[in-house]
C-alpha cells in the first residue's frame, strides 16, 4: 500500500516536462512521503517516527 501511495505522489510532484536527476527525485519523494505522513499522523510519536523514516529514505538516495 505505501509503495502504491508512493509512486502515485512521486508522479504527482515531479511535472512531465522537467528532467531531474535521480538523486533529486530520490530527495523529492522523500520529502513527500514526510509531507503525507505528517498529514496522516495525529501524536508526537507518529510524527517522531515520520522524522525517521524521511532521514533512513534520505540515507538511501546515492549519487551514481
């Protein structure tokens, strides 16, 4: 279910026409994913644990 969400936001953030790189859209889905899950999230541990996942999905974007 979250990779559905995912990709869905990812498609809606990034505009057709504009070419990014992959490092870029790797931060960009990051950043969306945090901004839907603060959404989503009522108490100070949902929030705490959406920090962390943004800061593990940020490790794992690496230039190539």
């Amino acid at each position: 279910m979250r990779l559905i969400l995912a990709v869905s936001l990812l498609l809606a953030a990034a505009p057709a026409g504009e070419s990014k790189s992959a490092l870029d859209q790797c931060k960009t889905r990051c950043s969306v994913m945090y901004s839907a899950c603060l959404k989503r999230t009522t108490t100070k541990k949902g929030r705490t644990q959406c920090k962390a996942e943004r800061s593990y999905c940020k490790g794992g974007c690496v230039a190539r």
